[in-house]
C-alpha cells in the first residue's frame, strides 16, 4: 500500500520533470535552428554575458551573439510566453464553460483582440505615455469586451446559457470579425501585407522591447490564476455544487472568464491570432496529470509555451529561405484535433 501510495506521488513529478525538459529542449532547439547555425557551446556564453553586461569572448563570432542575443533569444522567449498564455486561457475557459471545445479562439476572444489591435496598426495609433505596453494593455480590454459580446449574445439565443451555445456563437463572432479585418486590410493598400501577416500569425522581427512588454503582464495574469485554481476546482462540479459550497458562482465566473481572455488578449497582440494552441494544450495536460488545477493550469503553461516554441521552428525552418506564418502551423496541427475533440464529445453522448 505505501509503495503504491509513493508511486502515485512520484508519478506526477517525474511528468511535470519530463515537461519541463521537454521546454527546455524545444527552446535550446529553436535559439540554436535556423539559416544560421549557433553552436550549442555558444549559448550558454552568450545569453550569461549578456544578461549580466560582461563583455562576449573573442572566440565566440560576433554575428553568432548578434544573431543569438538579438534575433532568436527574444523570438523565442515571447513564443513560449504567447504559448504559455494561451495555454492558461484554454484551461480557464474550458474549465468554466464545461465545454472541451471552449477556448479562447472558438469563442471570438481572439478576433475582438485582432479588430482593436490591427485598428491601432492600421491607422498608426500610438499611447504616448504608455508606450509598447499599449499593445497588450489594448489587446486586455478587446479580449474582455470580446468575450462580453460573446456571452451577451449568448445570452439572448439561450436562456440557460449552454456552453455550446457561447461556442457556436463565439465562431460566428469570429468569422464575423475577420471579415471585418478582411474588409478593412482591402481597403488600406498601405498596410495590406503587414496586416495580412500579422492575422495569420508570426514571431518574425519581434525583439526584445515587444518581449519586455508582454512577459510581465502575461506573469501578472498567470499569477492572478493561479491564485483561483480552488475555484476553478469547484465550478468544474456544477453551479449548484458551487453554490451549496459557498462559491459566489455568477462572480466567480465573470472573473475567471475575464482573466483568460485578458491573458488572451495581451499575449496576442505583437504577434496577431494563433488558433488551437489554447485547445489542444489543456487536452495534453489532463490526459498526463488528471483535473486539479493546481497541476493543470501550470503545465498546460508549459506544454503551451512548448507546444508554441516548436511550432514557430517549424515554421522557421520548413521550408528554406522562407518562413511559413506560424499561426498556419498551429492550425494544420489544431484542426484535425478540433475535429477529434468534437466527434469524440458526439460518441459520449
């Protein structure tokens, strides 16, 4: 029996190792991957020297730090960033909406935060006194206003609010959005390209001030979250159940829903809409360590940030001297499990 005891502990943690290796690996490859090839010895060197403001050795090539330090190490840590995020936000909507097809791209969050922010670009808008954190801070307010719509409408098709009713009508509002984006990147020849890459998806020229700007306020979010994963718990069991326990349902909600698309929202806002991360992740993370948010909501950050970091090396290096949006990536491997999820949930039922 204690053996049995200490094997079901040992389990999760030597997964969550395995995770976190996993991490680790796939964000070595990427800074290392590329056109230009950066000696693994090199890493260590350059990134130390550089977070700390020692000089780089002579031995190390001057275009390998440049590349490394200036091009790839931001790249990278803003996908895992953006990938982590997302992952967080498809837990949080899946877990209060009971749906597993629920996220954050199914039910329009992601669109309303590329209408606010591919509006702030198209008519070159800047916030003077907050600076790039205009961006996220923008992308923050479209996600939640985003996902009000969304259950408004819901709201008035449905009086019991079914989760399926918010999914149905979060992909309407999606589609409805990008015609919108569609209709006005037509219409500016100026920005036609710039908006059009930027819908699809890309880390591509994002340096470390776009980073800086997103990675404390998606740790804010993930931290507010994290604080809330009793509660996440409990609303997995029903309203009543939620209710009968204490927790103030309507509220609780309201905020959890809030925050998801909040992290949604800022996370996306340099890099433009990157669908299915947010669905495929949280699946991942439950199949591996079960349903307690207290494990799941930080290793679906991890397996997101993974999942994101080698996503965008595929996209990078699949075909040569060009670079595939990575949001196309995402969605060549998140439709087929979209597709899975839903004739899986029909067979259940």
């Amino acid at each position: 029996m204690a053996a049995r005891i200490t094997g079901a502990r040992v389990r999760p943690i030597v997964c969550a190792a395995l995770f976190i290796a996993a991490a680790l690996i796939s964000m070595i490859l990427a800074v290392c991957a590329g056109s230009v090839k950066i000696p693994l010895a090199d890493v260590p060197t350059v990134l130390f020297c550089h977070i700390f403001r020692q000089p780089v050795p002579a031995h190390v090539d001057s275009a390998v730090d440049t590349i490394l330090w200036t091009l790839r190490a931001p790249r990278v840590l803003l996908a895992f960033t953006v990938g982590a995020s997302l992952g967080a936000s498809g837990v949080v909507m899946q877990s209060v909406l009971r749906n597993p097809l629920a996220s954050s791209y199914t039910i329009g969050v992601s669109a309303g935060t590329s209408l606010g922010v591919g509006t702030l670009m198209l008519f070159n808008v800047t916030l003077p006194a907050l600076g790039l954190f205009g961006y996220p801070l923008v992308g923050c307010v479209c996600g939640i206003g985003a996902i009000t719509l969304a259950i408004f409408f819901s709201s008035a098709l449905d009086r019991d609010l079914s989760s399926n009713t918010i999914v149905l009508v979060g992909m309407v509002f999606s589609l409805f959005i990008s015609a919108l984006i569609s209709l006005i990147t037509a219409l500016s020849a100026t920005v036609l390209q710039r908006l059009t890459y930027w819908q699809m998806g890309s880390f591509s020229m994002r340096e470390w001030t776009h980073t800086l700007a997103v990675l404390p306020v998606a740790c804010l979010l993930l931290i507010a979250l994290s604080l809330r994963t009793r509660e996440l718990d409990i609303l997995t069991f029903g309203d009543e159940q939620a209710a009968l326990i204490g927790i103030n349902v309507r509220r609780e909600k309201w905020l959890l829903l809030y925050l998801g698309a909040a992290l949604t929202g800022a996370s996306i806002a340099f890099v433009g809409i990157i669908s299915f991360i947010d669905l495929v992740a949280p699946h991942i993370v439950r199949r591996v360590f079960g349903a307690k948010h207290k494990v799941v909501l930080p290793m679906t950050a991890v397996c997101g940030g993974t999942l994101m970091v080698a996503s965008d090396l595929i996209a990078r290096t699949a075909i040569p001297a060009s670079e595939l949006p990575v949001g196309v990536v995402t969605a060549l491997i998140g439709a087929p499990f979209f597709a899975f999820v839903f004739f899986r949930q029909r067979k259940v039922k």
